[in-house]
C-alpha cells in the first residue's frame, strides 16, 4: 500500500501574546495521497496559513504528528527539515517572493543553491520548469520587467524545478486580478493533471473550486471536509 504523501493528526498549535496562549489550531486531521489537488478555506485568522507552514516544515506545532511521505517530521532536526524542504516541498507564495536582480533563469535557479547535481542537470530542469510556465522567452528578463501573472510564473517555475513531492500554494492568486487569476488556476489544474499533488490556501471559493477536494477551517478546525 502506497503511503500518503502527507499525513497530520492530531496537530495543535498556539502562539503566546503577551501574558496568554492564542490557540491557532485545535487538533487538526488531513490525510491526503498522492496527485490530490486539496484547497483549504477560511477566513483570515481561521488557521489555514499556520497549518500550511506545519506541511511546510517551515514552523512546527506543540503536539500531534506528522509525516511526509512516510516521514516523521516532528522527529528531524532543522538541518533535515531544510533538506526536506529543499527536496519534497514546493512553495508559492501570494508576493512572489523573487529576486529583483536576479533574471528569470536565475530565480527559477535559487533552490538549488544548497544541492549537489551537476550543473547541466541543473540548467535543463531549470529550462523545463520555465518552458512548462510558458516563459522560454523572458528568462533573462527581471521581475520589474513581468506582469503580475507572469511573476506568479515564475514562482511556479521555480517550485517545479526540483520535482517536489508536494506543492504548497498560499493565496497564490492574492495579488492578481480575475483574468491573471484563472491563468494561474488553469496553470495549476495541468500540473495536477500531470499528477502533482498540491495543497492550495485561499479565502475565495472561485478560487477552491479548481480543486479536486476542499475543506473549509473556522477557529482552527476543519468544518466541511469534501475527502
């Protein structure tokens, strides 16, 4: 039997503020295998960006588990969680989160920094990644010089190269308008098409509705759950 690529129970989490514990996450649950496209709902405050940033190994949370593709994450070392991070996730952020001198080509280039390949095994996941973006023709152009959509592009790109287990959208569409929006969805829909499972954060239905599943989080908790 395949293992689930992520697998979270029981995650609880609180942030201190000032004198008290805020609660963010009330014993959280999500099973979700491979090639699932999952939208996560909630208002601002409900918890979905925390939960995604536990999935990321890039917080941890007080008590629960969680394993990514079978392993124990909660159970690593910050240097493994970054060596998690840099070979199973993919993250694309709702500010774009690139470079502002650094050319296409170069942003896409930044997550193997810190890796070993050969360089030109770099350079032709590098050259795929922006063709499958459809930006083969702006990779020596800067951010300044690329339209909102086209810089969410790029983030794409630049979260496919490393072929990650699992890509993690945040309100990937927040600063775009309606017709860059449905680009960036339809952009998603063909990766998942292509077998990419992806976790996508956002407040909009529109926008969860390109999604194969989706469950919406209040205070917390998950409050429908279409798994």
């Amino acid at each position: 039997m395949n293992l689930p690529v992520v697998d979270v129970s029981g995650i609880v989490k609180s942030y201190q503020m000032e004198t008290h514990q805020v609660p963010v996450l009330r014993a959280v649950d999500l099973r979700l295998e491979k090639g699932t496209f999952f939208a996560v709902m909630g208002a601002s405050g409900s918890g979905k960006s925390t939960l995604l940033n536990i999935i990321g190994c890039l917080d941890r949370p007080d008590s629960g588990s969680y394993r990514l593709d079978g392993i124990d994450v909660l159970r690593s070392s910050d240097n493994e969680l970054s060596r998690l991070r840099s070979r199973y996730l993919g993250f694309v952020f709702q500010t774009f989160n690139l470079i502002s001198t650094l050319t296409v080509k170069e942003n896409v280039e930044l997550p193997f920094l810190y890796r070993t390949e050969h360089r030109d095994d770099i350079c032709q996941r590098v050259d795929a990644a922006i063709a499958q973006v459809g930006l083969s023709e702006r990779v020596n152009h800067r951010p300044f010089e690329l339209s909102g959509g086209e810089m969410q592009r790029v983030a794409i790109a630049r979260a496919l190269a490393t072929d990650p287990k699992l890509i993690l959208a945040d309100e990937p569409t927040g600063n775009l308008d309606s017709q860059m929006s449905r680009e960036i969805m339809e952009l998603f829909k063909r990766l998942h098409a292509q077998g990419r499972t992806i976790i996508l954060v956002t407040h909009d239905p529109q926008i969860a509705a390109y999604a194969d599943a989706c469950a919406t989080m209040y205070d917390g908790r998950f409050i429908h759950d279409d798994l």
